[in-house]
C-alpha cells in the first residue's frame, strides 16, 4: 500500500513538473521577468517566482498577470514512475481483474471512473499479453497495455491520449 502511495505521489508530482504551460505561456511574473530567455536555470527561477510568490495561482484565479486557463494542459513524459514502483501488485491485480495497484494504473493512464472497470475486465482477458513472463520490464507491460486499449473501442481514446 505505502508503495502504491508513494509511486502515485511521484506521478502526480511528475505531471505537475512536466505539463506544459500552466495558466498559458506567458503565465506569472517569473515568466514576465525572464521573457525571452531560456534553458534549465531561466526556467527554474521563473518557475520558483511562480511558485514562492503565489502570482501564477493568482493569476489563473484571477484572469490577471498573463495567465489563461482556458488551454489544455499536456504531459509528454512516460508514466514509468509509477508503474516501476508498482510491478508485483499490479500484476497480482490484473490478474484477479481488481485492486488498488490497477486502479491507479488507470487513473495515471486517463482513464476516467466510468471506464474503469472495462479497463480492468479488458487487461484481466489479456493478463498473458501484458505480462507475459515473471521478468517483464515496466516499458513492456507499458506498451503492451497501450496495445491491448487500442484494440477496444472503448479505451482507445485513452491510448492515443498516453
């Protein structure tokens, strides 16, 4: 459980760190003073002035300092964080079709609560492709997932999405 916990903890933290823009692109006075300007340290001091500050938040609440939040977020990284954490209990999962491991492999994959128990009912009928053997690394079962989803009618939506 605690390493559920953990490994969802991290995957949030990830999405956070990795979304593209949030409130806009020209969001906060972090991103007004190093306008122009780029590479690691311009974005993590515009990124910490955002944060210390509280101005971005304000901002998206508020409709002020350059932040719009009407565009949609987007994370490009893989969700391997989570799911390297989470291995021996989500395959346990898939395999009775239930459990916590699997619904937060859904929840970090998009799926949403409706769709939920079709993504279990739908990886549990093809546990063998997903895990196809005891060393399967967290990429595999990853791209395998995604193969299975893209199959159903119902959670391609979410495997384009991933």
């Amino acid at each position: 459980m605690k390493r559920i916990l953990i490994g969802t903890l991290f995957a949030a933290a990830s999405f956070n760190a990795f979304a593209v823009a949030p409130g806009g692109p020209g969001c906060g006075w972090g991103n007004m003073l190093f306008e122009g300007h780029s590479g690691l340290p311009s974005h993590l001091v515009a990124s910490i002035t955002n944060g210390t500050s509280g101005n971005a938040t304000f901002g998206m609440t508020s409709g002020t300092n350059g932040c719009d939040t009407s565009g949609r977020l987007a994370y490009n990284g893989k969700p391997m964080l989570v799911l390297g954490a989470i291995m021996n209990e989500l395959s346990e999962d898939v395999a009775r079709g239930e459990g916590e491991a699997l619904t937060t492999y859904a929840v970090v994959l998009g799926i949403q609560p409706e769709d939920r128990d079709h993504f279990a009912a739908v990886t549990h009928a093809h546990f063998s492709e997903i895990f196809p053997s005891a060393d399967v690394t967290a990429e595999q079962v990853h791209a395998a997932t995604l193969s299975v989803m893209r199959q159903d009618a119902v959670l391609a939506k979410y495997a384009e999405q991933a």
